[in-house]
C-alpha cells in the first residue's frame, strides 16, 4: 500500500510526514478528495519566512479572513478545519535550512493535535532533513 493510501485508511498516525512521491498534485488532491479528505498544497518555493510559509498555508487550507498569520491563530484555525484534512507541502526543505527554529515551531503546531481536533497529515515532499522528519513508508 502506497504512503497516501495508508494514511487516507487511517493506518498512520496524524502527523507530520516526509513523502516520497512522482505524483502529480492534481492526481493526489483527486485521491485525498476522492477519498472524502480535504486537500490543502502549499509550493514552498520561495517560502523563506516564518510568515511567508503561515500565510501559503491559510490559503492552501482556505483558512478566514481573520487568520493572524502567527502559530496560535495557527492552531486556533487547525482546530476549526471541517474534516480530516491532508496538506501536501512541496519544497518545504528551504524554509526548514533558512530558518530551522521556525521550521521546528511550524511543524510542531502542525503536528500537535488534540484528541478532539479534525485529523491532520501534513506530507513534506521533497528532501531534506531526513534525520529530523521521518519517512512515510
């Protein structure tokens, strides 16, 4: 079973993943929608401040207009979002070299849920810090 297909199963838990994928954006939005989830993409190109990467992801996740593009009204927002939800992150590695603490504080509201909020898999694709994020198998 490919990395997507388990964790739409439910198979892994929520979290933030590396992933390792050809696939177009297209093809993985249809099976993430296809498969009831909601789909967010965020092209980290470019992406250098702890800011840029927030605002890419209130847009990719359709966040209100109110979102204050900061790590609480981060997590205030992820805790809102309608369903289980996966947000695909391409060339997220820059940001995470250029500023590694960001990153770090990024991932961690990311991957830190309640037991109570929707299901989030963040997937990184792309390397980079192959020691500090682990691999989706």
């Amino acid at each position: 079973m490919s990395g997507l297909a388990a964790v739409l199963a439910g198979r892994h838990a929520p979290g933030v993943h590396r992933w390792e994928s050809g696939l177009d954006v297209a093809d993985v939005r249809h099976a993430v929608e296809h498969a009831g989830w909601t789909f967010g993409y965020v092209d980290g190109v470019g992406l250098e401040s702890r800011a840029d990467v927030l605002r890419a992801i209130g847009e990719a996740l359709a966040f209100p207009p109110h979102y204050g593009t900061n790590l609480d009204a981060l997590n205030d927002c992820l805790r809102d979002l309608s369903g289980p939800t996966v947000l695909l992150w391409d060339a997220w590695s820059g940001f995470a070299r250029g500023a590694p603490a960001d990153f770090a504080r990024v991932t961690r509201v990311l991957g830190e849920r309640e037991e109570n909020d929707p299901v989030l898999q963040v997937l990184l694709r792309g390397p980079g810090l192959e020691d500090v994020v682990p691999l989706l198998a």
